[in-house]
C-alpha cells in the first residue's frame, strides 16, 4: 500500500522522552506523499520537560507537517464525518490515553480524533509507550488488541530489569503498520523484542 495521497491523522501524547523517535516517522510519512494532520493532547500543548519545551514541540510538529495544529475537542470532531481519514496514528500513545481510549473516554483531540476515525471503520495505529502495559494497564492494552480496525505497531519490553511492566513500540516500525493497516492487516510480530 502507497501512503500518496493517504490523509494520516497523527495525534501526539504526554510521553515526551519518545518524540525523538516520533518526530523521524512522521517526516517520513510525509516524504512518502501522505498529508499529515497533527494533533495534540493537552499535555503537549502545555508541559514543558527535560525533553524540551512544549513550544519547540508544537513548532516542530508544524513544520514537519506544514499545517496549523489541531488542539481542541471541537477543531478534532469533524475528522468523523465532514474531513475523514483514512487513518488515524497516535505516537506515542501514553498508558493514560490508551486507558481512555480503550474506556470510550473522550477528554483530548487526540481521543476525540481516534474516536471519530473508529466511527468511519477506518484504521487506527497505536504506538505505545507506557511504564504499566504489563501492570494494570494490561487489561486496557489486551482490550484494544482484540478491537476492530485498532492496529499497533510492534512493541517489547524497553528495560525488562528496572522497569518491568513497562513497553514501548518500535516507532521505526510506523510507515509499515500504517501501510498495512490500511490493508486491514496487522504487521507481524506483534510483540518483539526490542534492542
């Protein structure tokens, strides 16, 4: 499947250590013909880190995409009906937004856009990045797993010994979940073990 012409929703949450995998696969995503929509979890919106500013964050995003930023509930709900996509990525995806999504809670543009491409049965692609994916959040994870048109991209254990139930996506792996998600089809191995 070509990504050309593919209208990709890319919704960013609060997992900020990963953005310098993140940001690479969505310029690559648009190198490779997609439009690519950003969105925004509050979080990003206003959380300054050690991983950098939110501000740095938000302009970047723009600029790899070359669009304004989707930042609320109202400007992500008309990606269901009037200005669908033809799928919808969230990288990183937090352990608090997959326990939403994975609940039908609805309370950041991200959501709200993931909510509105799951209306239209078109795919959504998860990149998790979360310290509880093997605690509690585990029931949430397999949850989305077993969901219609949800997708992930492939994902392992980031540091087995000092953080146990942590796990995080390959994002090197996104273009291709994305293209064969787009085929209905998740790419395999799912779970794998990360370097």
């Amino acid at each position: 499947m070509e990504l050309k012409n593919k209208r990709i929703g890319f919704g960013v949450t609060g997992s900020h250590c990963t953005y310098d995998e993140v940001f690479p696969q969505m310029e690559r995503l648009v190198s490779e013909g997609a439009e690519v929509v950003p969105i925004v979890s509050y979080t990003v919106q206003s959380t300054d880190t050690k991983f950098g500013e939110a501000a740095q964050h938000l302009k970047r995003i723009e600029e790899i995409t070359g669009k304004k930023l989707i930042s609320t509930i109202p400007e992500a709900e008309p990606l269901g009906p009037k200005e669908p996509l033809d799928c919808m990525v969230i990288a990183p995806l937090t352990g608090n937004s997959l326990s939403k999504l994975a609940n039908a809670l609805t309370d950041s543009p991200v959501l709200m856009a993931a909510k509105a491409t799951m209306r239209n049965r078109n795919p959504v692609v998860l990149g998790i990045s979360t310290n509880d994916a093997l605690g509690l959040n585990g029931v949430n994870l397999m949850r989305l797993m077993a969901t219609k048109n949800i997708f992930f991209i492939p994902y392992g254990q980031d540091n087995p010994e000092k953080k146990p139930t942590s796990m995080v996506a390959d994002m090197n792996l996104l273009c291709d979940t994305v293209k064969h998600a787009l085929d209905r089809k998740q790419l395999q191995p799912v779970i794998i073990q990360r370097s």
